[in-house]
C-alpha cells in the first residue's frame, strides 16, 4: 500500500468503471452532435484535464480542446466563494458548438459562472458535462451529460485533488475523515 492510499477510506469509482462510463458517454455525444462541423470542448482547470483526455480520446467526431482556469475563495470553507477567471480560452468561441469539460459540480458555482460568461459570447450552442455530481443541493445547473452522482463525501482521484495530491490516481476515493480534518 503506498502512503495516498493509506488515507483513502474507500474506492468509490474504479478505474475500470470510469473507463466504461467514459466511453458509454463520448458515444453519446458523438452521437448528439452528428452532423456538426466540430465541438470546441472546455477543460476547466485543474480538475478536469483526466476526463477531458479520457473523453476526447473515444469522440468519433471533429472536436478542438481549449482550456480556462477558474478559481473561487472560500469554496472549501464558507461556500461563500466568488468564483474567479485566472485564465481565459484562447480564442473567440462565437459560432462555436461549445462543450464545458468539468470534472465536478459541487456547490454548482463554477458551472453557473461559466454558463453565464459563454453564453455572452454568441457560441452555436452550449452544452454541459461533468464527471461527477454530488448527491447535495446545488446552484441549479444543466449538466447535459453526467458520468456518475457520488455521495457528498470529500473525493479525491481523477483529475480531483486535496491540497494538490491525489490528482492523478486513475480512480476515484474518499479521503478519510481524518486527512481532511488534521
Ligand atoms: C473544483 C472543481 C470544479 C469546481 C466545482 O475546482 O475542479 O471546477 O471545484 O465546484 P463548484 O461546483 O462548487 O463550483 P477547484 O477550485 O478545486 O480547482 P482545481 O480544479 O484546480 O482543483
């Protein structure tokens, strides 16, 4: 056992599961935007840069990625957290078919931002998917493609971090309580 995993109180999303569902997803999508000329998919950063590879590597569709970088104070804490641009797209998204990349929807603060700032900027149309969702009241969001709900526990793998460990396990984990409290 190495010493992340020895903070980890439960598996709760398998490699292999994420795999399968991932795939059962971009399917969809592909499926969806047939006749498109190309989806521009969004990578929120950080979190996001697992499933964004993950799903863009099964699109059997034209798609470019891009990247932005949000951030908000206090979400950990108060949930009381503005949420803040650190790093906008490279390029101009008007007429595009824009696909937001999140890895989760927590509170819902940072899907609403985001949906209210592309929304603005006259894309083809805008269209939402997470990985994961909490099983917790949230901002109300449209999440057009969602990989899994999860409990409202702190998760930590798959592009998901605590104080920046964890991020690169290829599964998804509770963090034991204690980790999260010391
Ligand atoms: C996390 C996550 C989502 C956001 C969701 O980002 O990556 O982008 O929180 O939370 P919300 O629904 O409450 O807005 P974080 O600020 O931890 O940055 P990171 O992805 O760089 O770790």
């Amino acid at each position: 056992m190495t010493d992340l995993q020895q903070e980890l109180a439960r598996v709760l999303l398998s490699e292999e599961e994420i795999q399968m569902r991932i795939k059962e997803m971009a399917a969809q999508i592909t499926a969806d935007y047939e006749g498109v000329k190309r989806i521009y998919m969004v990578g929120v950063l950080k979190g996001a840069f697992m499933f964004m590879a993950d799903l863009a590597r099964h699109l059997r569709i034209n798609h470019v990625v891009d990247f932005i970088a949000v951030s908000s104070y206090g979400r950990k804490g108060a949930e009381s957290g503005e949420v803040r641009l650190l790093m906008d797209l490279r390029e101009p998204i008007t007429g595009e078919h824009v696909l937001i990349v999140e890895d989760i929807v927590d509170s819902g603060k940072t899907i609403h931002y985001l949906h209210e700032i592309f929304s603005g900027r006259q894309p083809a149309s805008l269209k939402t998917t997470a990985f994961v969702q909490k099983e917790r009241e949230h901002i109300p969001v449209s999440v057009d493609y969602l990989g899994f709900t999860i409990p409202d526990v702190w998760v930590v793998g798959y592009g998901l971090d605590y104080a920046e460990r964890f991020r690169t396990l290829p599964y998804v984990a509770e963090l034991k309580k204690e980790v999260v409290t010391k």
